[in-house]
C-alpha cells in the first residue's frame, strides 16, 4: 500500500472519530437541555481547508458546509461539484460586490446583515434566476467586542425587507458572540438571540421548513469553544470548525 494511501485513510478515520465524538456532544447537550438531538444540525466549518481534505469529510458523513469567503468556497464547490447532497452555508460577512457569487455559490446565507443587502440579493436571485434563497439574519449582540451582523434596532426592518422580497425565505437568526475563555459567559447572547427568534416567531415572521427542513426560526449559534452552552439555550444549527478539522492553518 503507497504511502498516500495510507495518509488517506488515517485522515478520513480522524474525521470520522472526530465527526462522532461531536455529534455524541450535540447529543449530550440536547438530552442535559430535555431537547431531542434531531433539533439540532452540524455544519461543519470547513473555512481554510482544501478541497481534498473537505472531500473526505464528506465521505465520512458530512453534509452541511460552513464557509466565511465567497471566492474560496465558489473554487471549492467547483472542485467538489461531483458531489451530492451536500450544502454550503455562508457564515461570514457577505460584501455587496461578492453577493452575485454568493447567490451563485450557497445554499443559506447566513450572514444577513443589512436592509441593502437583503434588497440587493432579492434582486440578485432574480437575474440569476434562483427562486428562493434562504437566509438568516445575523444579530450583532456583543456591541464594540465583535461589529459583526446588524444591531438589535434594525432587525424589524431587515426582517421587513425579506418578507416583502419575492425570492428570499427568512429562515433564522444567527449570532457570533465575542470569545470568551470561559464559555459559559456567552450564554446570555445565545438567550438573547432565542428571545428574539420567539418574538418574530409568534409573528410568523419566518419561512417554514424547506425540503431539508431548515426554517421556522433557526438558531444558528455555537462554535467549537461554546456549542454546548449554545444548545442548552436553544441552537438548532451549531457551526464547528476547530472540533471537526483541527486547528487552522493561519491565513493573512
Ligand atoms: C470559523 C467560524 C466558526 C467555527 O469556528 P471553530 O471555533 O473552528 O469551531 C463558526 N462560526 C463562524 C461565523 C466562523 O467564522
């Protein structure tokens, strides 16, 4: 047996290992919260990786993608287009020039930030003739610490835009809060953010289920630090990257 084979193998037994030992956590942490572990999806954050490490990660079970750059995700899935019943989720901040390849690339967005950008996508979906793009909205909870998605106040008017769109479906909340030592001290945001989705919840404000039954209100929250914490407060989508693939190589 060549030496790449064997390397082959040895990295897709660490992904499965690693793939099971998160889902036994998600199903901890849902039966400690008295939730059922069906409530809650695994994405796994395959930011940074190649494409060849990303392919063995879905032969060990992978199916639901995160990604936080547009570019680089559109050349992955491009290499990776043999590949079925997977999905891509963008999980990080959505620049108005790349939306056009963010529509072309994801399935969920979920990094809604802005009224303009919602109107920019609906529109975009159009001349790219994609009838409904799911999305999230991203909630900023952690004001100066992180600046990321949209603050509390413009959340009615966001949510208002994709209602009144024609090719968007508003799925869910997502939020990212600040990094915390102790992961305990993020629970308050991930409370936050399940308060909000209730509110617009009994509104009816969100999309139901599609055909892989995302919608009626996601919670997207929790990374590898916190995804305990953040089931026990309501998650239904949590977003693991460094528990799956490992530590990051650094980028600049
Ligand atoms: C990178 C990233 C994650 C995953 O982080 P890990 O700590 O590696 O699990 C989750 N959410 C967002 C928005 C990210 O950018």
């Amino acid at each position: 047996m060549s030496q790449t084979t064997l390397e082959t193998i040895s990295i897709h037994a660490a992904l499965s290992v690693r793939l099971a030992e998160v889902r036994r956590r998600i199903a901890q942490s849902s039966e400690r919260a008295g939730r059922s572990p069906d409530e809650v999806r695994l994405i796994a954050v395959s930011k940074v990786h190649g494409a060849a490490f990303i392919d063995e990660a879905i032969r060990a079970g992978a199916r639901d993608l995160g990604e936080n750059r547009v570019q680089e995700a559109s050349e992955k899935r491009e290499l990776l287009k043999n590949t079925s019943g997977v999905r891509w989720h963008l999980i990080g901040h959505l620049q108005a020039n790349k939306a056009r390849r963010a529509v072309q690339t994801f399935d969920y967005i979920h990094s809604l930030d802005s009224d303009a950008l919602a109107a920019r996508l609906d529109r975009l979906c159009k001349e790219e003739k994609r009838r409904a793009l799911s999305v999230l909205i991203q909630v900023d909870l952690g004001g100066e610490a992180t600046k990321t998605g949209a603050h509390e106040g413009e959340l009615r008017a966001i949510v208002h835009t994709v209602r009144q769109s024609e090719n968007l479906r508003l799925a869910g909340l997502m939020t990212l809060p600040p990094f915390f030592d102790d992961a305990a001290r993020a629970r308050p945001f991930f409370r936050r953010l399940r308060e909000l989705r209730d509110e617009l919840r009994a509104q009816n404000l969100f999309a139901e289920k599609d055909e892989h039954g995302f919608g009626d209100g996601e919670l997207s929250m929790g990374m590898t630090q916190d995804y305990a914490v953040a089931i026990e407060e309501g998650a239904t989508i949590v977003r693991v990257g460094t528990a799956i693939f490992g530590v990051r190589p650094k980028t600049n």
